[in-house]
C-alpha cells in the first residue's frame, strides 16, 4: 500500500488552484462574446418566427372562404299554448 507524499498533495493543490486560475479568467475572457452569440441568435430566431406567423395571418386573410348557404328547410312558426 502506498502512502501519498507531502510534495504529491503540494502539486495536485498548485495544480487545482492553477486550473481555477486559468479557467476564471478565460471565462471572464470569452463569457461576454459567448452570451452575446447567443443573445443575438435568439433575437434572430424571434424575429423569424414573427415575420412567419406575419406571413401566415396575411395569407389566411386573403383566401377567406366564403360562408357556406345554409339550406332552408322551412318557415319558423311561434306557437302559443291554448288552453
């Protein structure tokens, strides 16, 4: 069974510490053109599905059907009680 050594525990803690460094910087480096990316890919995508629907609703008003004739079958008369 081997024992871990005083200078093995030193180099993995500089190497965790190091990494947590680096990683923070770079995040605060290329986090803000990331969020951007994607922020300006939503709104792409938003104005997309607007000028879709705009299109569809502009289609549908042109080809309104025309109500359908309602056959009469014949004259409605109003009955009243006798008694």
């Amino acid at each position: 069974m081997e024992t871990a050594s005083f200078q093995g525990i030193l180099d993995t803690l500089l190497f965790i510490i190091v990494f947590y460094y680096v990683m923070k910087f770079l995040a605060r480096l290329f986090l803000p053109v990331i969020a951007k990316k994607v922020v300006e890919k939503a709104s792409q995508q938003f104005q997309q599905q607007q000028e879709n629907y705009q299109n569809q609703n502009t289609t549908q008003k042109q080809t309104v059907e025309k109500p359908k004739e309602k056959k009469i079958v014949g004259d409605y008369v109003d009955f009243e009680e006798i008694e």
